[in-house]
C-alpha cells in the first residue's frame, strides 16, 4: 500500500458477465487484460478492495453488500466470492 487514506475503499466492477457474449469475448480479452491489471495495482496502491459483480446473474452481489457492511460495522465476513 503506497497511500494509507485512512478509510476502506471498495472498487465495485458492474458488468462481470459481459466477456460470456461470443464473438465479443475474443475481441475485449486482450483489453479486459490490461484494463484489470491496471485497476488491481491501483486498488493495490490505496490498499483498496475490487469486486466484480453481474447484477443480471446475480453474482457476488450479495456478497458485496455483506462486505460493505462488514467494513462498516466490524461485523465477521465468511463469504466466498463467485469466480
């Protein structure tokens, strides 16, 4: 962590399912690529957390709202996120 900002950032990525659509998925792997690991060592950086959510699929969605909370109030968080 290079920056300590004193409060838990959460990195919320919407649209998790959107490389499961065919010929779309080959074009965007390449840039999906780039584009996470740009954004893993910037959360790396703030010492930040990143979920990935599909709202369509309902994936890790409730997940993150038990997170949140789990920051918020201290409250124990067991979840495990689907990949």
């Amino acid at each position: 962590m290079n920056i300590n900002t004193g409060f838990p950032i959460v990195i919320v990525l919407n649209k998790a399912d959107i490389l499961s659509f065919g010929e779309a998925q080959e074009y965007y792997k390449n840039k999906f690529d780039f584009m996470m690991t740009e954004i893993r060592q910037f959360a790396l950086a703030l010492g930040a957390s990143i979920f990935s959510i599909s709202s369509t699929r309902n994936k890790n969605v409730t997940e993150l709202s038990k997170y949140i909370i789990h920051r918020a109030a201290g409250l124990k968080f067991v979840e495990v996120p689907e990949l």
